[in-house]
C-alpha cells in the first residue's frame, strides 16, 4: 500500500497575468524553435486591458489538479518566507495536497511569473525562479518519495542535475514534463533518465528541440521536424515507456506499445487563458493511465476535458475538474 498516490516535484510561483491589444504578432521563418513571436513599440508605454494574480509553477498545478481528481497528493517545492509564499501553502492546504514537504527558504523571495497574454489568447511568460532555484532533493525526500506510487516530475532549475540523479532512483513510476533547461541540455544529458521515464510529456517546440539535441538527427530538414509522428519516433527512441506530445489546437498524440494515438482537443466554451494547460493535460493524463487501468484513449479524453475547462477560466488552477466532473 502506497502512502501517496502522486508526488509532484517542482516550481511553484505567483502568476501574475496582464492583457493587451497592442501586441504585434509576427511569423518568424528564420528560426523552428521560435516559429512565432509576440513584439511591442519599443519605448512606448502601453495599455494594459486587465491583470489577475493566480497561482502557478508546474508542481504546484500538477498538485493540485492530482489532489482535485480524488489522489492522495503531496508536493516538494521550495518558496520564500515572504506572504506569497504563505498564500501558496494556504492554497495548497485549501486544495488538500499535502504541504509537509514543502521547503522554505529564508533567504530568497518566492517564485514568480509575469505573463503577457495577447489577441489570441495566447501568451509569453518572464519567470523569476528564485527560490525554485533552492530546491533539493535529500535522504529525507528520497524516504518519503519511495512511499508513493508516482513521481509527477515537472521543471526544474538550480541543481537540477543532482535533483534528478536522486529522484530516479526512485521505486516510484516517474510521469516527467521537463522544463526548458533540462530540454536545453539534451539528450546527452537527460537521456539516461528518459530511459527510466514511464510518462514523457512534452509540447511540440519542445519534441524538435529535444530531436535536435541528439547530433544524429540535428540536420533533419523542417518538413520532418513539423510531423509529429517522426518526433513520436526519435523520443520513444530515447527510452520512455509512453511519449505524449501536445500540440495547442491540434491536439495531442500519444506513442505507446507499437501504435500512436491521437486525440483532439474538444472546444472550450470561452477561450480565457492558455496558461497551465500543459500542467493540466499531463497531469490528468498521468492521473488517468491509473484510474483507467492504463486505457490510453480514456486517459487523452480525461486530459482534453480538463485543458478545455482550464482554458475557460483565468489562471492555471481555477478551472480544473474534480474526478465527477471528469467522469461526466
């Protein structure tokens, strides 16, 4: 018997969300990783329509997504001793995910960070990790991790690398969505780990940046980097158990066993803010590999349903469903 059902492991912030009209949106051609970009009149000074405070960071979502869908879930973050993180424990308590792993760091200040949503609704974020960057990973955490049925692994700074060397060493089955460093320092780095991975989620930009990281496939021309099918196949290459790779409105694919699943998003029904709904989507999918006995079609459904709710709500947290509502 498993003391925990999920443990998540990562960043934990304040999100703080501005709208604006006056972002230009540009095609960019000159570069795969940044095929689209968001600009502003340089030095003008301009109008914001609203700005909201949620919660946010990867580990902190994930948490409370899990503990929202009936699992007994914990979270190891690091925050300041300031009152955002004090409202972060709070909020953590509210939600019923268990903050007694929760670190503090009196010299830091927590974690936050500063989005600027545009016309589509879709965003650019500036994260200022701070104490994120604190976290580690001890003979105390490495006890209790043990307990638990399953790792939600999500971005990490700092120590990272030796984060990472711990908790793999874990009993536990590891879901990961890597942030932007440890995609950054590719496959000769995390590729031992991605060996051990059971659930590796990841967007689009970042399945061809993790292709191209591995100098055997770094001259692949755009045309094979913009087939989903191709990145399913280098990644599960690599050594994940199961590989899913979110594609915004196109949905998401799956690759597992020998085949490749897809499941469309279903339509929101009002588009608020995208902020969160990868957390969400990997989350509920890792969530759903369990409660429907590893049913993977059921699983991708379970993380549509919950991205489409999440997007209709402001912040990365208000909008997810509880385990009724995702049975519905």
């Amino acid at each position: 018997m498993h003391k925990y059902d999920f443990i998540t492991i990562g960043g934990t912030t304040e999100d703080i969300t501005f709208y604006t009209d006056e972002a230009i949106m540009i095609d960019n051609k000159d570069d795969i990783l940044a095929q689209k970009l968001m600009a502003f009149e340089y030095g003008a000074k301009l109008k914001i329509d609203r700005s909201y405070s949620t919660f946010g960071g990867g580990a902190s979502n994930a948490s409370v997504c899990l503990a929202k869908l009936g699992f007994k879930t914990a979270a190891i973050v690091a925050l300041g001793n300031d009152n955002r993180g004090k409202d972060i424990i709070l909020n953590f308590k509210k939600n019923q995910v268990n903050t007694n792993f929760v670190q503090q760091i009196k010299t830091c200040e927590t974690g936050f960070t500063f989005f600027i949503v545009g016309n589509d609704k879709e965003h650019v974020g500036f994260s200022n990790r701070a104490a994120n960057t604190k976290l580690s990973i001890g003979a105390k955490e490495l006890k209790e991790i043990d307990k638990a049925k399953y790792i939600y692994l999500t971005s990490l700074s700092g120590k990272w690398r030796e984060i990472l060397k711990n908790v793999f060493k874990s009993k536990a089955k590891i879901a990961w969505n890597p942030g932007h460093i440890q995609l950054h320092a590719g496959v000769k780095t995390i590729g031992k780990f991605l060996k051990k991975t059971y659930i590796l989620t990841v967007n689009k930009d970042e399945a061809i940046e993790l292709v191209i990281s591995n100098p055997r496939h770094k001259e692949k021309d755009r045309k094979f980097l913009n087939e989903i099918p191709n990145l399913l196949k280098v990644i599960k290459s690599y050594g994940p158990e199961i590989v899913v790779i979110t594609n915004g409105k196109y949905g998401a694919h799956a690759y597992y066993g020998k085949k490749i699943y897809y499941q469309k998003i279903l339509k929101e029904k009002k588009r608020v803010d995208t902020t969160g709904v990868g957390d969400a989507f990997g989350s509920t999918f890792a969530a759903g590999m369990e409660l429907f006995k590893g049913d993977i079609k059921k699983a991708m459904l379970a993380g549509v349903k919950n991205t489409a709710s999440v997007i209709g709500w402001q912040g990365a947290q208000n909008g997810l469903l509880s385990r009724r509502g995702i049975m519905k």
